[in-house]
C-alpha cells in the first residue's frame, strides 16, 4: 500500500488572490490579498518563504508569527489563522491595507479629514500603551510601514517582528539590518557611551513622533526634517515636540500623551474620537448612556467617513438592537447609515431588522417605522410587504392610540402598490370602511377618505366600482367639514374610474346636495366639481363617440396615470405635516381626545356597500372615463387655503369668516369655465393630512352641521343665507347605520310646492322597491354583496 503526504499549503483553508502582493513593511514578510476557501471572506496573507543561509530573519519571522498569534488587543492586527512549514509561513489576518497605500489613495480621493488621522493615531498611541504599559513590550518598529488600516477605517499597529521584554527577559532587542528602519532609531541609540537616561518607552515615542511627521508631510526624508513639524495642526505641535526632543528622559508615556492630546482644545479632543470611544465601551454603558447617545449619533454621522459609517456604527446600531434596550431611538441613525449601503448590503443587514421591529409592541418603535418608512419601502419585495410586513401593520388600524391609526393610515400609500390582491381589496378595504365610519377623529375619518382617493387606481375594477362611489359619498356626509371637502376631491381625482351612467346618477347628485352645504369651502368645491362633472357628460353628449375613449378605464385592472400619480404624491403622506391628531395627543397625552360638541352619524358597521342613490341601477359600459391631457397631481396644492380655516365647522362661527372665505370665491369665479384643469391653481389633497389646530367650541346658540335637517327647510332669522335649509329633525326621527345608501337626492322642496312632493315622494317609493327587488335578485345569484363577511367591532 502507497501512502502520499499530503500537501499542508493545499489543504490551507486559505487561498492567496491572483493579484499581484500589497508589499509589507521592510523586512521578510510580503503582504498578499487573500480569501477564505468555505466562505470567500476577503482576508490578509503575511507570506514568508524561506532562504537558505537565512537563519536569523527566519527566527526573527518566526518570533513575529508567535507575538502576532498570541498578542490580543483592538488596536493590534488580528491574527486568525497561520501555517508554518519547513519551506514558508503563513499568517492570515483581518483584511487590511498598509497605511502608505491608504493615505495615497485617500489623497486621490480628496484626502483625509482631520477628524480620521486624529482617532487612527489615537489607536496606535492606545497600542503602544497596552504594550509598554501592560505587557512590559517594547514594540521597536514604529513607522509607517507597521501600520494597518481595515475596512472600516481603524488602523492597526502590526509589524511584530523586533519586538522585545522591556524587563530584559530573552536578551536585548535583535538586530534589524535594514537600513529604511534604521532610520527611525533616536538619537541616543546611536550614542554608544550609554550617557543618556531613558525611560523603557522612550525609543518607541520617538519613532512615534516620526510616524505624525510622516503621516502629515510624507515619507521622512531624513531625522534632521522633525525639526520643521511642516503640516501637522497646531493644536498637536506641542504634544509632537515632546516626542521628538533630545532629551529621551522627558519624551511622554504613551498613556499620558493621551490624556494630553485629549484635554479641552486638543487634537483628538473631537466628537468623531468621543463617538469612536463610546462605542468601544458600549457594552457596559447604562441604558439612559445609550438612549442619550443615539439621539445625538445622527446629527453627527453626516461629518463622519462613509466607511466608518457603514463598518462600526452599523454593525454597533444592529448589535444595540439585537441584543440591548435601544428601542426606537437606533432607527434615525440606522436609516441614515443605510443610505451608504448598496442594495444587496441593505437587503442583507437592514430589511430583516425592519421586519422584526414591526413585529414589536413598542409604540414609539412602530410609529417611527411607519413615519421613516419612504426611507426603506424600496427595498421591500412583495412577497416580504405581504406576510410579514402588512399582517402587523394593520393592527395600527386597531390601536386605541389616534396617532399610530393616522399614520398606519398614511402608510398605505407606499405599501399599496406591494399589496396582493386579498390584502388590498379585502383586508385594507375592510380596515378603511371601519376607520371612515365608526373612527371618533375627525381628521382620521378625513385621511382614510385622501388616502383611499390616492390608492384608488391600484384597486381591482370591481371593488374600485363597489367601494369608491359609496365611500366618497359617505365622506360627503361627515360632520367634520375637512372630511367633506376630501369626498368632492376624491371623486375629483378618481374621475377617470367611473362610467358616465355612474357619474350621471350617483355622482352628481351626490355633489349637488353639498351646494346647500354650511361650509362655503365645501360649497366652492361641490359646484367646480359638479361643473367638470357636467362638462364631461356634455362633451360625451355632442360626441358619442368620445364614449370608448372616456370610459376606458373603468375597467382596467389599473389606471396607468392615476397610478403614477400616486407614486408621486407618496412622498408628502410620511414625509411630514403635523396633523390636527398629532397635536391634540401632544396636548392630551393620557388620554385619547375626541371631537367634542360633534355627533357621530350612524353608518354601517365596517362595511361599504353599493351606492343606490335613488336613482336607475343600469349595466357600467365596459370602458372608463379617461382625459389624458389633464395634469392630476397638481391636485395637491388645492385645500391649502380651505382646509387651513377648519378649527370650528358650525354654521353660526363661519358666518363669521366671510372675509377668510372671499378669497377662495374669488379664486373660483376666475375659473368659469368647466374645466379640470381649473383645480391646478387650487386642488389640493395634501392638506387632508394637514389638519388645523385643536376645534373651538361652537358659539353659544349655534347649532352643528349634524345638526340640521337636509330634507326640508324650516324658516329662522339668521345671517348665513342656508341657515333656513338648516332645521332640526324631527323628533323621533332616526338614521339608519346606511342612511346614505338610500337618501334623497331630488331635491329641497318647499311648503308651496306640496303637489310636487308627494309625486316625487310617490317615485322614490316605486324606485326603492324596485331596487329592493334587484338586491334580492343578485344577493340569491351572488350571495352577499358586501365588502367582507364579518363586521368589526
């Protein structure tokens, strides 16, 4: 039987790179790029290969590899892993790049911060400490050359090769023989009479002087250039002259060089060196150290290197995370890192501690996520938004806070387009219907209505014709004025969805009754509408053959230019306004606040249904309504001077306001025409979000929009001129929980015009049982024509 000896260099898990070597300091070892066989990690490779005749650099190569190996500090190369064989030796370290190419291409680059050269010699100061101080080593290679810089920045002091005991153990330091080394000796060390008195880390401060001169001026040409400290800052002129006097007696112990370097106005006295500190000792700080720490970290990481950034902080932030009580304070910083990342790093090291925060019951952590979540959405496949992301999100629409249901609400509109279809059209739609029916905030019933308005065109065809219509409607009838004023703007922006039959019969009836309304801010809006309504169904009248063409989006899976529309009004729904709920919870912290002295309408428990408006239930034409020359996102800039006067919305305050409201009266008797182009100037969604300061309470004697009676009038002596439209109802009288499904829509009838009432009275009882009947058609060919099965609490 043969047996082979098997290569040791072969089976190395450790293999060099095919580019040419890095160098290394002066001496036996070259610096090779290298990388892990199982795992591919990039790595450094020291390579000595043995001479014969060599005896004394390979005892000094072998001395180097055994302090290497056993030496453990932070600001010393870290060793991982070696080979030593009868031919080389190996010592594979943390992948790093001599200091000398790293300030050459750092140079090219635009050179190096002060900041930077200010910590990485405070690294190599604290190593040479840690040697002389606690090993009672003598390091005897300070330059250039024995310093390492890793990926992250930090430098590291290595070349071990003439190290020896300060305390005499094992001789005195062995001989160097070569003479770019030698030149970095004191003075004293050539004075062979022995005269001078040093202390055991006088040599080594020296040279340490010789490595500021060089790091701030360039190779050392000769030791007569120390003289002249040329570009070194001034604030480290003095510490340097002690370094390099000729008096080796009073050069400074590494430790205290330190502290002088570090006291008020000092060199490495520099938040970049406190953060880089803090961050070292981290782990045994106090967690109120820590909260504090992280609040201040972000408004300083702009100031700080990309690398740096990216290799500690991060890595620092993920731990805290992870393992610590950071909470949410690491997620300002932690999305600040995370714009220096590529995509692959960002999908590896940020997404899965997003999906875990969310799962997270702290309420500030989710709030943040949802307020900074333009910042990551883009990095968030579909498949990740809909199981993991989505299911904890919509417990925000359940929470008892206002705040985390407002922003859960805005949210919507970046995890929208990233939505299956249940989620979208069944979950959110469900959760939306609850939020604009039974919510007691007026400025989240408003929101839900914007938001749903944006979303719109990334609805399935059939739940944009069941639920769109009966939601806007429904907005229509809010008794927050705000609210109001979104319904008119969402059928608006929506209007290339909807079929001229459906605008025709439930659109504008919807938005005549609103021209009676006691806000002139949502009467302005109601009559633009209904004049762009009138001017498409006009235009579909003179041309048939327009029709095709305008409806041809009703029934698309979704509507290109809404959709991009959407996308661009994303930015504002996160970016943020402080809204009306916002403020009212800073004010009220302990408790959730209501709209006071504002009845909440009866509605339908967490349900949308089909909108049957008193009016013919005929087939949708299979196309949509579509005019593609007009400009939608503009929409954006309108309620900004409507929304802004909503503190109070009852009839007998805005009479007071005429003068706030002329205005935007003004701006609409501009605008004549029935155009759509005519909302650019003044549309707006955005103040959907931008809610007005807390509502005053209504003036003694004045009555709530909620209040009156829109189905007939009832005479008084009032200011407003729709005060006689604005009675009590009857007593006794109750709406149903869907009033608004089968409201009348005809028209205000007056006292003198009795005969006419009681037929158009007759009508409306033929029509509803017509359409009673057509429900119990489809409910027994269809089952259920509601948005979902079960009902909310």
């Amino acid at each position: 039987m043969w047996f082979f000896a098997r290569d040791p260099v072969r089976d190395f898990p450790f293999e060099l790179s095919p580019d040419p070597p890095e160098g290394g300091p002066p001496g036996p070892w070259v610096l090779h790029r290298g990388r892990k066989k199982a795992t591919g990690s990039p790595v450094s490779i020291f390579v000595y290969d043995v001479k014969p005749g060599a005896d004394e650099q390979t005892q000094v190569a072998k001395a180097a590899f055994k302090r290497l190996k056993t030496l453990r500090h932070p600001n010393i190369l870290a060793y991982i892993d070696g080979l030593e064989t009868d031919r080389c030796l190996h010592v594979v370290t943390e992948a790093v790049t001599p200091l000398k190419m790293y300030l050459k291409e750092r140079a090219e680059a635009g050179g190096l911060k002060e900041l930077e050269l200010s910590w990485g010699l405070h690294q190599i100061v604290k190593a040479l400490s840690f040697l002389v101080n606690d090993c009672s080593l003598i390091h005897n290679n300070v330059c250039m050359a024995a310093v390492f810089v890793d990926r992250a920045g930090e430098w590291k002091l290595g070349g071990l090769d003439y190290m020896y005991s300060s305390q005499g153990n094992g001789g005195g330091p062995p001989r160097k023989g070569v003479p770019e080394l030698e030149q970095y000796d004191p003075p004293e060390l050539a004075d062979g009479s022995g005269r001078a008195v040093r202390e055991k880390w006088s040599a080594d401060m020296w040279r340490l002087g010789c490595l500021i001169w060089e790091v701030f001026n360039g190779p050392l040409p000769r030791a007569a250039a120390l003289h002249n400290p040329g570009k070194i800052p001034k604030s480290l002129v003095p510490h340097y002259c002690e370094l390099v006097g000729a008096n080796p007696k009073v050069r400074p112990n590494p430790a205290r060089f330190l502290q002088n370097c570090r006291a008020p106005g000092g060199f490495m006295n520099n938040r970049f060196v406190e953060t880089n500190l803090f961050l070292e000792e981290i782990q045994i700080k106090e967690p109120a150290e820590k909260q504090k720490f992280f609040q201040e970290l972000s408004k300083s990481l702009d100031s700080f290197p990309e690398d740096f950034c990216r290799h500690k902080v991060l890595p620092q932030l993920l731990t805290a995370f992870e393992f610590g009580s950071a909470g949410a304070v690491i997620l300002t910083p932690l999305f600040k890192v995370g714009k220096f990342l590529s995509a692959e790093e960002y999908q590896q090291k940020i997404i899965p501690v997003v999906v875990k925060m969310f799962s997270s019951t702290d309420r500030a952590m989710r709030i943040r996520l949802l307020q900074q979540m333009e910042q990551f959405i883009q990095y968030l496949d579909e498949p990740t938004v809909n199981t993991q992301i989505f299911p904890h999100v919509v417990h925000g629409f359940l929470d008892t806070n206002p705040a985390i249901r407002e922003q859960t609400v805005k949210s919507m509109l970046l995890l929208a387009p990233k939505l299956n279809e249940a989620n979208l059209n069944v979950e959110l739609m469900k959760h939306f219907a609850r939020l604009q029916a039974k919510d007691d905030q007026g400025p989240i019933r408003c929101n839900t209505t914007v938001c749903l308005g944006k979303i719109g065109s990334y609805l399935s065809a059939s739940t944009r014709h069941r639920v769109l219509i009966s939601a806007f409607s429904r907005a229509t009838k809010d008794p927050f004025a705000p609210s109001r004023v979104a319904g008119v703007l969402g059928f608006a922006a929506t209007h290339n969805l909807y079929s001229v039959n459906d605008c025709a019969h439930k659109i504008l009836p919807v938005l005549c009754g609103l021209t009676v309304d006691p806000e002139k801010s949502v009467r302005d809006q109601a009559f633009k509408a209904i004049r762009s309504f009138l001017s498409k169904l006009e235009s579909v009248s003179e041309d048939p053959s327009q029709l095709a063409e305008v409806e041809k989006d009703v029934h698309a899976a979704s509507s290109p230019g809404m959709g991009g529309g959407a996308a661009s009004w994303a930015g504002w729904a996160v970016t943020g306004v402080s809204s009306l709920t916002s403020k009212l919870i800073r004010a009220h912290p302990a408790a959730a606040p209501a709209e006071t002295n504002v009845p909440q309408r009866p509605t339908a428990e967490g349900h949308w249904e089909t909108q049957e408006e008193g009016t013919d239930t005929a087939e949708d034409s299979s196309a949509a309504d579509r005019w593609d020359d007009e400009d939608w996102g503009s929409l954006e800039q309108e309620a900004e001077s409507v929304l802004a006067q909503q503190e109070d919305w009852s009839p007998g305050v805005q009479a007071s306001r005429a003068g706030q409201v002329s205005r935007t009266s003004n701006l609409a008797a501009k605008s004549p025409e029935s155009d759509w182009s005519s909302w650019e100037a003044e549309g707006s969604w955005e103040q959907g979000w931008q809610e007005p300061g807390p509502p005053e309470p209504p003036l003694e004697g004045t009555r709530l929009a909620s209040e009156y009676n829109w189905g007939g009038p009832e005479p008084g002596d009032k200011g407003d001129p729709f005060a006689a439209l604005s009675a009590r109802r009857e007593a006794g009288a109750q709406l149903r929980p869907d009033s608004w499904g089968d409201d009348n829509w005809e028209g205000l009838e007056t006292e003198s015009r009795q005969g006419k009432a009681e037929l158009a009275r007759k009508k409306r009882e033929e029509r509803r049982r017509e359409m009673e009947a057509k429900r119990a058609e489809k409910k027994a060919a269809k089952g259920p024509m509601k948005l979902g099965t079960r009902k909310l609490d």
